[in-house]
C-alpha cells in the first residue's frame, strides 16, 4: 500500500483529500502545519507529500527546501497545491525539487493521476538509488591476496586524476570492472562510463562508432548518429582490446585525444568534447609496435598509468571469496539468497587452474545454480567435469550415474554453447534427434534459452 502524507492548514480540504485517497486504496496522513509536517515526513513509509503553500507557521516553499537535505532514498515525492499560484511559485517549486503543483479548488482527476505518477517517480528513484548502490559493490575488487589490494591501492591513488589509463590482463581477468572501479573513484563518477570494444567492430563500422556520422553517411543507417566519444563527452570511455584497432583508427583516435575534438562521418564542423580515456588490452603492446601492428606514439599516449591485472591462478586464495559473491549475486537473481557451499567444494575451485579467469569462475557458479535448482549446499559432486580432471580425481560422486551425468550435462552445455544456442545444429554435432536432445536435456535437468532460428 501506498502512503500519502497530506499538509494544509484548512480541515475541511485535509478531510476532503483524505476520504478521496483512502477511496483510491492510499494510507493517509495530515499535518496542519510545517512543524508537524516535518516530523512525519522523516518517517520514511510516506511516498508523497501534498504540501500547501501558505502554512500558519512557515511558508511551503521552506518546507520544501528543508525536505530537499533529507536522504534522497527516504523522502517523499512532493506536490506543492496552492490557491494562488503564479508562474514565480511554480519555478521556484520546481527548483527547490517539487514534482508538480496543483491549483485550488482541487480538480479530482488530475490530482489522483499526479498522485499516481509521484508515487511511480519515488519508485523509479529509489529503485536507481539501489541500483548505483549494486553497482558500486559489484565494481569492488573482491580479493584479500597481495594482487587485490594493490589493485584497490592503485585505484584509489590513481582514480581522482585525469590521466590515461591502459590496463593489461588476459582474457576474462576483470579488466572491466578494474575500469568501471577507476570511473567510479573518480571526479567524473557522476557523469557516463561509455565503452566500445573495438575487438567486437568491424573495420568498416570502427570510424562511425567512435566519432558518429551525419547526413546519413552510413548507408542503411539513421540520419545522424552519436559516436562514443561524443555521448562519452565529460564522463570516461573505455575502449576495450585496443590492440586489435587498426593502424587507421588508432591515427584518428590518437589526434581526437590530442585536440579533445574530432569531426564526425560526414560532418564539416568539429565537435569539441572533454573526455577521460580509459584503454584495455589482453596483448603485449610492445611487441605489436615491433611487428608493426600498433603506433608507437598511440602507445605512449595511452600509456599514462598503467594497471596490470593478474590472472585468477596467480591470486588462488581469493577464489573462495569470488564464489561466495557470486553465489550471493546469482542466488538474488534467481531467487535462491540463501546457497551454500562446502568446504571441500571450494577447494576443488582451488585447485583448478582457471584458464578463463575469473569470467569463467563466475559462469561456473552460474550453471551449477541453473543445473541444481533445489540445491541449497553446492557440493564437490555438483560441480562440473572439467574442475574434477583438473584437479587429478573423478570427482566426490556417490554412484557412476551421477559422475555419467554430471559429465553429459558438461559436454551437451558446451555443445549448445558451440552452437550459439541453436538446437538443431547442436542436435546434428551430437548425433542426435532433436526430441531426442530435449528429452536428454529435461532428464539432466538442463535449461538453456534457444536462439532465434537463423534466415
């Protein structure tokens, strides 16, 4: 139920607003005056506040104001009503935070639909508090090794600055979250965090992406579109691999870092931008610029701070903090918060060299919850072949079905992985029918969303 805090100083319209509301199924509180209106407010059930500009004690719009200090997560969305508003009330209304004013006499239908929207904006705001809040804890460097606290060390000292940053790692090491922590820490947190993989761009496309077109440039495409750099304008772009960009692309992005400006596709006016570039790369730049794949003056440019990021087997014993937070995030997302696992379980995960990294660390916790909907302790017998090889043993089965199983759920996944999804083809790759696959896929209790059959 929604709750309603209603502020006037007149019994008659607080009685009036209130039957009307709690018609609506609204929870309804009054106040008459400011004093008391404060006081309720802090409570944080209330989702909007009607708030009357002339009050017996002190004027709305210092209410108003007051109420703007209160913690944006708890305070009521507020409609300021008045019986004699002029377009300098409602400025400085919207100014001071108000969601809408509404003239007396009261006109029922539009305050019912400007209460219901108010109500839908407070839960718009609190869920995007919650959201940057998840965010900020998922861009944590999760680790107590030597690795993940000089990370975090290097972060902290090195995000507030404006320098270039290039982050080296293998495939998978995290080299995503080291730059969304580095924009998270910095001046610029508030603004975009735009990123492009140039790895994932086809040559052709790379130019249009990064800088954007006008005057319907790109054939097929929309009119104008714009590139990562322009949204990326006063925030952080990260482009990720920028060792595969071309020779080309790396000359036009080199001079757009140098001029913080550049002209997009098919434009004749440059547009000016201020830009915090943040650069990845699972390849030793050096010895691209000796083979001739990568400019040397591009290289020193992006090369102001340099971050190195270790691969999970060189920081082993942070893999049982990894999977706890893993667990902890997929067990919320599928609706399971409360999965354990055992001791013996989380040394196996040990003992596994982890060739992915922790990308693959994350996928493995992933599919043994999606494979094992009922588990509530994840166990050594729950965990996929692969760890078990790994790790020199068959595995902690209790009979050679489980261990058959566990091994034919491993290699169907990574058949229908290799197909993209799509079953007939993984149905053909395993030799079989694809009612048979379904029926071998429902006794193994496996669950994977299909791709869109291709044209």
């Amino acid at each position: 139920m929604n709750h309603i805090l209603i502020v006037d100083d007149e019994a008659e319209i607080r009685d009036s607003l209130e039957e009307i509301l709690r018609e609506e199924g609204y929870s309804v509180a009054t106040a008459g005056n400011a004093a008391d209106a404060l006081v309720l407010a802090r409570d944080p059930v209330h989702d909007v506040m009607l708030l009357d500009i002339w009050l017996p004690d002190r004027d709305g719009l210092e209410v108003l104001n007051e109420l703007r200090a209160m913690d944006a997560e708890t305070r009521p969305e507020v409609i300021v009503i008045s019986g004699h508003a002029t377009i300098e009330t409602a400025v400085k209304a919207t100014k001071l935070g108000a969601f809408d004013l509404l003239e007396k006499p009261l006109m029922l239908e539009r305050t019912l639909i400007v209460v219901k929207n108010a109500i839908e904006a407070r839960r718009l705001r609190s869920e995007n508090i919650e959201f940057r809040r998840q965010l900020r804890l998922e861009r944590q460097i999760t680790g107590e090794s030597i690795q993940a606290r000089a990370l975090r060390q290097q972060i902290k000292l090195m995000a507030p600055t404006n320098g270039r940053v290039l982050i080296y790692g293998e495939s998978g090491s995290g080299k995503e979250l080291i730059a969304r922590a580095i924009h998270a820490e910095s001046l610029r947190s508030e603004r975009v965090f735009v990123e492009l993989n140039c790895a994932a761009i086809p040559e052709d496309y790379i130019e249009s992406e990064l800088f954007g077109y006008r005057n319907g440039a790109i054939a097929g495409g929309p009119p104008e579109k714009r590139g990562t750099f322009e949204r990326a304008n006063g925030g952080t772009l990260f482009l990720d691999e920028v060792g595969d960009m071309s020779l080309k692309t790396q000359s036009k992005v080199l001079r757009a870092l140098d001029e913080q400006r550049f002209v997009p596709v098919g434009a004749t006016q440059p547009i000016s931008v201020d830009v915090r570039l943040i650069a990845a790369t699972n390849k030793d730049l050096e010895d691209e610029i000796a083979k001739g794949n990568f400019r040397e003056d591009f290289f020193y440019r992006l090369n102001v701070i340099p971050f190195f990021v270790p691969p999970l087997r060189d920081r082993k014993e942070d893999v049982p903090l990894l999977v706890r937070e893993f667990l902890r995030i997929f067990g919320r997302e599928y609706g399971r918060p409360r999965v354990e696992i055992a001791d013996d379980a989380i040394e196996l995960l040990r003992q596994y060299h982890w060739p992915g990294n922790v990308r693959e660390l994350k996928n493995v916790i992933e599919r043994v919850l999606i494979l094992n909907p009922q588990v509530q302790r994840i166990e050594r017998r729950h965990l996929p072949m692969l760890v078990h090889r790994s790790a020199g043993r068959a595995g902690d089965f209790d009979t050679l079905q489980q261990a058959r199983d566990a091994y034919e759920r491993e290699y169907i996944l990574r058949k229908i992985d290799d197909c993209a999804g799509n079953m007939s083809r993984a149905a053909e790759t395993l030799g079989l029918e694809r009612s048979h696959l379904y029926r071998k896929m429902k006794a193994l209790g496996i669950t994977v969303r299909e791709s869109p059959p291709e044209r």
